[in-house]
C-alpha cells in the first residue's frame, strides 16, 4: 500500500521534469535588457553585472545591463512597468523604487509596484549602520539615548537625502525611541560622508559600504546594525534589537523584478536563472565583498515582503510627514 508521503513524493517526481521542460522551453527572442535604475558604478552595479551574466551563461544568449538613473529610480522602474512584456525587459527593483516611492513621489512615480511588476527574486540587502564620531561622547546606544534626551534638538544626524533610506531609518529609529535629533540631509553619500569625518554633523545611519572603511580605521565609532542580522562585515556589532531598540529593521534591499504580464514560461525561466545565479559562490562572495549581504528570496517570498514593506514605510512617512526634495 502506498502511504499519502510516497504518493506526494511520486507526483513530485512525475511533475518536476514536466515543469523544467516548460522552464527551459522558453528562450528570448533577442538579448534580455536588465535595467538598473541608477549610474553605473558602486554596490548596486556590481550586483547587477555579476547576476546578469550568470544568468547569460546559462540562458545561452545576453543579459545587457542598462543604467537608466533619475528620478529616485522612477525613470527606470516606469521604463520595464511599460516596455515588453516578454522577459526580455527586467529590472533591479530596490526598497526605494518598490517600497517608498509610492508614498514619496506625485502619484508613486507613476507607476504601481505591485500591480505593473511582478517578482522574479530576492537578492541582496544593504545593512544600515548607527554610526558616530569618535569625539561624541557615547559608546553604546544606551548612551547615545541618553546624551540625545539630555539635550533634545542638540544632536545632529545626516542622511544620504530628504526621503532616503537613510532619512527613513533616522524617522523609524527616533519613532520607535522618542528622542528628538535634527535631520541633516545630503545629496548622497560622499559629501554626507565628508561633513560627518569633518565635525559638521555627529551622528548618521549609512551603508556598510558608505562607512565601513572609516569604522575600521577607528574615524567613525560604530554603535548598532539596524538589521535583524548582524553584520557579516563587522560581526562583533550588535543589532539596535540586541543594543535594546526593537523594530528599526531598515535594510536597503535589491531584487530582480519583471513586467507584470510576462508570460509563465518566461516568468519561471528567469526565476529559475535568477536563483542560480545568486546561489553561486563566486557571486556570493564578491556581493558580499562589496558591502552587501547576500539575502535570497523566492518570488512568493518577494512578493509578500514587499507589501508588508510598503506598508511599514507608508506608516513611517505618514507619521513623520517626510516630503521627498
């Protein structure tokens, strides 16, 4: 007799060469075009380069990485919500074009997250970490708490931008504590960066990438991840949940996303290529070396991420009235 496990294994075993064979039936009709939504060069490039050609080798035909910058990623992300719907036209979606611009920009930018995209896979994610000069007095996040609520509005803390990633982690993290430091936003992170190192402001929430050299040459203190994993690049570092602040879990994340009526065969074929291509250690370790940390999701994983992070974010706009520049 056989048991209900051996005959769900058996159908499993009868369906999965079915699905592969559908899977790898599909093939682009001419190069796919992988859009990336900001300049060439830096964390998020390397991403992007280093998957798209992974998945070229094993489609046997190109993955073009295209910069179309602008807009807080809104030129890029509406140029695949409305281009060919035939797998050939994806993109690298991050929290910003896909979880924040909806509630930032005149009418999300004009385009639907959700509705015109559909995910293909989770990849990486950018850590944010409280970081400090050495000269502020505070050597943990109790006492930067402490030296914050000793002296509201005295404190003074950059972003990378009105309405960054940055900008939003500072709003979480004074939501969740209460204390009162005064925004000091940037256009970008090399001079947010430079007025940090050079005394103009005390305190940040940057990138790994952004920080990490200065934190280990001891030019910046760092306190907290806020993450819910520590640091694979500084792993003594606690998270703010460990440092005693629970709920400012604020990776930048990146994932490959398509037009939302890509056809089946497309859609699981790009699917399956995506996943290969981050699964693969020589991607893993080099998007790591890059600052990154490497967080893979399935699209129905993606999918659900993403629309409790469009949430959570329209939430902490919402309370603290950011208006993009």
């Amino acid at each position: 007799m056989i048991t209900r496990r051996q005959a769900l294994a058996l159908s499993t075993t009868l369906v999965a060469p079915a699905a592969a064979r559908a899977q790898a039936a599909w093939s682009p009709a001419r190069p796919v075009v992988l859009v990336v939504p900001y300049p060439a060069g830096g964390p998020t490039d390397v991403l992007a380069r280093l998957v798209a050609g992974e998945m070229a080798k094993d489609l046997g035909s190109p993955v073009v990485v295209e910069n179309v910058a602008g807009g807080g990623g809104s030129i890029g992300a509406r140029r695949v919500a409305t281009g060919p719907a035939d797998g050939t036209s994806i993109m690298l979606a991050s929290n910003q074009t896909h979880a924040t611009n909806i509630s930032l920009l005149p009418d999300g930018g004009g385009y639907d997250p959700v509705r015109d995209f559909t995910p293909v896979a989770g990849l990486a994610d950018l850590q944010h970490i409280l970081v400090l000069r050495p000269d502020v007095p505070a050597n943990s996040v109790a006492e930067l708490l402490a030296l914050a609520r000793a002296q509201p509005g005295k404190i003074t803390c950059a972003s990378t931008g009105q309405g960054s990633a940055s900008h939003l982690t500072l709003e979480l993290f004074r939501a969740k504590t209460g204390v009162d430091m005064v925004h000091v936003p940037y256009r970008g992170s090399s001079p947010m960066l430079n007025d940090l190192l050079g005394g103009h402001v005390q305190v940040s929430f940057a990138t790994t990438p952004t920080v990490l050299a200065q934190v280990q040459s001891g030019k910046l203190r760092a306190l907290a991840v806020a993450s819910p994993h520590r640091s694979p690049h500084l792993p003594e570092l606690p998270t703010l949940a460990e440092a005693g602040v629970s709920g400012v879990e604020a990776d930048a994340w990146f994932g490959l996303f398509a037009p939302a009526a890509v056809p089946a065969p497309a859609l699981a074929r790009l699917r399956e290529l995506a996943l290969a291509a981050i699964a693969r250690e020589p991607v893993r370790a080099r998007t790591t070396e890059v600052g990154m940390t490497v967080n893979v999701r399935n699209a129905e994983a993606m999918g659900a991420f993403l629309k409790e992070d469009i949430a959570r974010w329209a939430e902490v706009i919402r309370v603290a009235n950011v208006k993009p520049e």
